[in-house]
C-alpha cells in the first residue's frame, strides 16, 4: 500500500522543497508532495546549490500552494516548525519538525537546514518502514 506525504511550510522555497526532494530520493511505496501556505515566486537559489551538493537536482522544482495540489488525501502531513497555517486534512496524521528557516542566512544556514532534513526524513521514512534499503 502506498504511503503518501505531504511536507508543508510558508514559502514552499526551500525546507519544504528539500524536504520532498529526500523523501523521493530515499523512500519506497511512498508518494510525497510540498507545498505553503503562502507560495514564494521560486525555490531559493540556495536550495538548489545545497541540494546539488547532495546530488538531488531541484533546479525545476516550482514552489505551489496547498490550492495546486490536485488531490489533498495524505497519510501524513509534515510541517517545517514555521506556524504554518495548513489545510485540516482528516484522518492525517501530523508531524511536526522544528527545522530552523535558513531565508536570507546564506549557504552554511541552508547545508545545516538540508542535514536536519534529510534525518528526519531517513528517520521518518525508517519508522514506516518505507525507507530504500
């Protein structure tokens, strides 16, 4: 059965972004989307380079809002620690990350971002049972 993720911030430029980039990266029989409550114009320069350096191209990634997303049944929604303002999902299951928001903090700020990230998608992936071995 397919497991499907929803990772959620305000911006959905970057942690949200990185968040779904590692998650597709890294897990089996699992879907995931991202989005914000309030969709920046583009995914952060930044974000790209970090990722890149990771070897996950997010170069195409387009930040969108919970409206785009076609279909809002999810399993889990995963939010970035940000106060985001999310759609009530029933029957979801909430996880809430405090990922500390590297806008405007430079390069450093997003590698550390990125690090958390891909733990606490590996660990939450793991604790599925859904992570690639």
């Amino acid at each position: 059965m397919l497991t499907r993720i929803l990772f959620a911030c305000v911006g959905n430029s970057c942690r949200s972004q990185m968040a779904e980039a590692f998650c597709r990266e890294l897990g089996k029989d699992v879907e995931c989307e991202s989005a914000g409550s309030r969709p920046a114009a583009a995914v952060q320069p930044d974000a790209v380079t970090v990722m890149r350096e990771a070897g996950i191209d997010i170069s195409q990634a387009r930040p969108k809002g919970f409206k785009d997303l076609p279909n809002l049944r999810y399993n889990y929604l995963v939010t970035m620690g940000c106060g985001v303002d999310c759609p009530f999902l029933p029957g979801v299951k909430v996880v809430q990350w405090e990922i500390p928001d590297p806008s405007g903090k430079g390069t450093e700020e997003f590698r550390r971002a990125r690090d958390i990230i891909k733990a606490e998608v590996t660990k939450l992936l793991s604790d599925l049972g859904r992570l690639k071995s």
